[in-house]
C-alpha cells in the first residue's frame, strides 16, 4: 500500500482528503477505544476500499479524539480525582485515595513514556518495519488468546476502589505493549486488569482513566511532530475533520464497551480480534493484502 511522507512522517491522510479522512475518522474512533486494535483497522479498510495508508502520524494524532472522548465520558471521575487530590495536598492527607490513586497514574504512564521515546524514530517513520501486515495480525491473535485467558482464569470480583500501586504498575507496564501495532492499548491495559480480577466495567474504567496521560502525550506529541514537519493548511484541515469525528465515534465506543461487559463479557472481542488477526495474516500471505 502506498505512503506518502513530510519531511520523514508518514502522512498518507492528507491525500486521502476531507469525505475519506472523515470515514476513517469513524472508524479510528471505534477502534481506538474498543479493545480491538485501531492499527489493524486502519491497514484493513483502506487497503479494502483501495485508498492510501493514512499513515501513523494520523493514528497518532486521532489520540487526542480519544482523549476528548474518555475526558467527557468519564468527566464526573476525573473531577472527583482532582478536586479529591488538590484537597489532600491541602490538608496534607497524603493517605487520601484519590491523591494516592493519582499518583498511581503518574508513576504507571513512566513506562510507556520512556518507550515511547527510545522508539519514536521507529514507531511513525514511513514505511516502519513495525506496521507491517504480519506483525499487526500476530499480534492480534496473540492479544486475543490473552484476553480469553483473562476471562476464563480470572474472578472478576475486583471493584476500583481495592486497586493499589502495585496493580497501577502492573497495568502501566502492559500498556508499553501499546507501541507494537496491533496490540492496543485498550485491548493491553484491558486484559491486564482483567487478570488482577477486577469486575469487567471496573477494569474498562481503570483502563480509560490510568490511559489517560500516555493518550494525551502522544497526540500531543504527533501534532508538535507534524508542526515541525511544516503540514500545510489543508493537511491541518483535513487532520482536524478527522479528529472531530473521531471524538465522536470515540465515545460512542466507550459507552458500547462499557455495555456489553456489563452484560456480557469480554469474549466478543476475543472473536474479533482472532478474526481480525487471522484476515491480516491471510490476506498477507495470500497476496491480497500488501
């Protein structure tokens, strides 16, 4: 599949213009927050509707719609935590859950950022080794078999107010495995929370919240890239089209999964994301894909 590059950075997204961009901004938005690989599907439905790559510095970018999308979903959350820990450094209650839980959250987001920038030369230069079909498909099988584990050997009785540093770290050092296309950082952080016994809506919600610095980093950090790059206006036009209806698609997807682990489990996804693996792989070696 062709690529197109700015001054190094894959950006395949701005020849793809503003109707292709907005579709794909749909799709990233789902399947960036879904535990179901937003790489993978970003490589299958272009290379299916017979479009150019959007390139990983799109993938990168669309992180600030998940962004928007977990701040306004989980905004009640996120308000508790921080009117809860600026009231415990005032009273210098440094016992206080919600100071002690955010501070969790810093040192778990420690791992993915050092990763991040001893291989953010590798993670969106054009054409990097690591988004090739082969490596995406495995890794989504692989995903996929840890999640089906998670469920069948885990209790699930676990609620979020039991959760310790220890689990933050254990959560926070899966989610450098985020990095490898196909992985997901929602599908990472997802299943480890699962395996620490956490009840399935309670470990989306750990997910979501503990996800939320390293999501902030990186878009953050793609837009300063793509600044540097020097991206022309339409290229800028075209990105933030995408970004808004990615948001919006994005948290439709939280509201979704949050339903169906309530109700159901986890091993919908599980069946998705062999699948999806198994079409890449497939399709790869069969030549239908490239």
């Amino acid at each position: 599949m062709a690529t197109a590059c700015t001054n190094g950075l894959d950006t395949g997204f701005v020849d793809l213009g503003y109707m292709k961009v907005a579709a794909l901004g749909v799709v990233q938005g789902i399947s960036e927050l879904l535990p179901i690989s937003s790489t993978a599907h970003m490589r299958i439905v272009p290379a299916l509707l017979g479009w150019k790559d959007p390139g990983s510095a799109f993938s990168a970018a669309m992180q600030l719609a998940a962004l928007a999308a977990v701040v306004s979903y989980f905004w009640g959350d996120i308000r508790a935590l921080a009117v809860g820990s600026i009231g415990a450094i005032r009273r210098r209650d440094f016992n206080d859950w919600t100071f002690r839980f955010v501070l969790w959250i810093g040192f778990a987001t420690v791992p993915i950022g050092l990763a991040g920038i001893l291989l953010s030369h590798t993670l969106n230069t054009c054409g990097s080794p690591l988004r090739s079909l082969p490596v995406i498909g495995i890794s989504c099988v692989v995903m996929a078999a840890l999640l089906a584990l998670a469920e069948l050997y885990c209790n699930h009785k676990r609620t979020l107010d039991h959760v310790s540093l220890k689990d933050a770290l254990i959560v926070g050092f899966a989610q450098v495995g985020a990095l490898v296309p196909g992985v997901s950082r929602s599908g990472s952080t997802l299943t480890a929370a699962l395996f620490l016994d956490l009840k399935r809506e309670e470990a989306a919600r750990f997910s979501f919240l503990l996800g939320l610095p390293a999501i902030a980093l990186a878009g953050l950090k793609e837009l300063w890239e793509l600044h540097k790059a020097h991206l022309d206006f339409h290229g800028w036009s075209v990105l933030s089209l995408g970004l808004l209806v990615a948001s919006i698609s994005a948290f439709a997807a939280i509201w979704g999964l949050l339903r169906i682990l309530e109700r159901f489990s986890a091993w919908p996804f599980v069946a998705y994301r062999a699948f999806i693996g198994v079409v890449l792989l497939v399709g790869f070696y069969g030549g239908f894909l490239v």
